[in-house]
C-alpha cells in the first residue's frame, strides 16, 4: 500500500464568501425534506412574513418562499446575492414576488420590513467572528422582529472531533454548468485553539478537459459553540427560550444530537 503523502494546510486566511458562490448550489443543493419541514413548521407557527439572515444563495428562503412564505433574505457577499439573483428570477411571477433579496451585515442592516421569524441557518451563526457579533445578530434579529415573534439559530453541535486537523481531497462536482468545466475540491481543517475555532480551507479547482484553468480559495471559521454559550447568548440579548432541538425532527437537544437550533422569542421591542 502506497503510503498516504504528508499534507500541509496552506496558511489560514478568512476570504468571505465570494469565491464560493459558483460551486455552492452544486455542493449544497436546495434545502428539502427534515430541514425544509422543520422551517415551514417554524414559520406556520410564528407567521408567514420571514427574515433569513446569511440568506447565501437561497438554499432555504426560496423553497420557504414556493411554500406561500414572504421571504426577506439578507447577505453580505455580492457574488453569493448574484446566484440568488439569478435563482430569484427563474421563480414563478407569484413566489418571485414574496422573495426580497438585500445585500447588508446580519449584525448591523435596518430593513423596513417587520417579520414573524428571523433565522440564521446552516451554521451561518458560527461564521461571524466574536460574541460581541453574534450577540448584535441576534438583537438586530429582535429588532425586525414582531413583539412575541421568534429569533431562530441552527448550527451543529460541536464535538471533541473538531479540534482534529483534517484533510480531504474530493472530486465532487460533475461540472460547473455555466462553464461545462469539471471542478474537484480539495479542503484543509485546522482547529485555532486560542479563538476556539475551526479553520477551513476549501480550494475549488476547476478543469478544461485535464487541463487547470481556474483555482479559487475560499477560507472561512467557525466558533465551536456549546449549548450553553448559544442559550447564554440567546438571553443575554433579551430573548425568551422557546425550545432547544437536537435536530430537525425536533428531537430535545443532547450530547450527541447533530444539531443545535435555539430558538427564542422577542418579548419586548
Ligand atoms: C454557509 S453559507 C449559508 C447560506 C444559506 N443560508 C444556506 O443555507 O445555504 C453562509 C453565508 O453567510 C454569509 N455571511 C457571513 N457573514 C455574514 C454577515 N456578517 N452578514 C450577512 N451575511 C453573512 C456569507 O456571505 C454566506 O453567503
């Protein structure tokens, strides 16, 4: 057996989202089943009118938005708002019209809108980059919020396992279909001790037959976050607890459970 070859991550560095964009619905396609469920349940319980923080793409707000829900979905990457542009457009005219796509900071965008429901999905919560940021999330996220309407966070449930490095090189996308180029990943995990965060390094490398023709790099971090700190965070910013699940079949959160979704409710305004 060959032995595997030493692999040294490349030196960390945040980039934002942009250079994710082209390869993102590839990678992760529209949100559908137990995820999917568990938002329309959330929505038809708290109310129709939805703001998605770190909206990305519109992996969750379109579907949300084919469902009946008006959707408000909020980024700060201009490539990643670009595809959901794009997907917004080929909307029928009626779910195109409950869409509303802006381009700002979870943390500090005003918006007109007044919501049921804010979320933050897919882990987008871990992205930003202190306690002070995902506490002024989440009170921006009580601002747009009705009084007695939720503030819903859904990110995984850290483990010992994420402060071990990782490397994996996956050849996961057919092609691009803008550009029939196939594009393989190659993805670096290191754990920053200090910051208690997980390091990504995923770089997209895209071919012309075998031919290299294009290579982007996408760097991001997440906080590794316990159910405490998330439940501390959620009342510090003036949220009621309304329930903690351990996953989207609204199991109660535990231990081992994959996921970590708090959601809260704002009292006052
Ligand atoms: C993992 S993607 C999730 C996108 C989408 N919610 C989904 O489920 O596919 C994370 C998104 O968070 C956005 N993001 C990161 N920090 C942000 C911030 N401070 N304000 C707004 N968006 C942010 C990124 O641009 C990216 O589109």
């Amino acid at each position: 057996m060959p032995r595997p070859r030493p692999v040294t991550p490349p030196p960390f560095r945040e980039t934002g989202y942009d250079p994710a964009a082209p390869v993102y619905d590839l990678e992760y396609p529209e949100c559908d089943g137990a995820e999917l469920n568990f938002w329309i349940t959330e929505g038809r319980r708290f109310g129709p009118r939805l703001l998605e923080f770190a909206v990305g793409t519109g992996r969750i707000a379109i579907p949300l938005s084919r469902q009946g829900f008006r959707v408000t979905g909020v980024d700060s990457s201009a490539a990643m708002l670009r595809r959901a542009a794009a997907r917004h457009a080929s909307l029928s005219r009626t779910t195109r019209a409950r869409l509303h796509l802006r381009r700002g900071d979870m943390r500090t965008c005003r918006l007109p809108e007044t919501v049921d429901l804010a979320l933050v999905g897919f882990n987008s919560y871990l992205l930003l980059p202190d306690r002070e940021s995902r506490m002024k999330t989440l009170q921006n996220a009580a601002i747009h919020v009705r009084p007695g309407g939720g503030v819903a966070v859904d990110v995984f449930s850290a483990t010992s396992l994420d402060a071990t490095p990782d490397h994996e090189e996956v050849e996961f996308l057919e092609r691009d279909p803008s550009t029939g180029r196939r594009v393989t990943r190659e993805r670096f995990y290191t754990y920053d001790e200090a910051a208690h965060r997980g390091c990504s390094t995923l770089i997209y490398r895209y071919y012309d037959g075998p031919l290299l023709v294009d290579e982007r790099r996408l760097g991001y971090s997440l906080a590794l976050l316990t159910r405490d700190d998330v439940v501390a965070e959620f009342v510090a910013a003036g949220l009621q607890i309304d329930a903690v699940h351990g996953d989207y079949t609204r199991q109660p959160w535990r231990d081992d459970s994959p996921n970590l979704i708090v959601i809260g409710r704002a009292v006052t305004r």
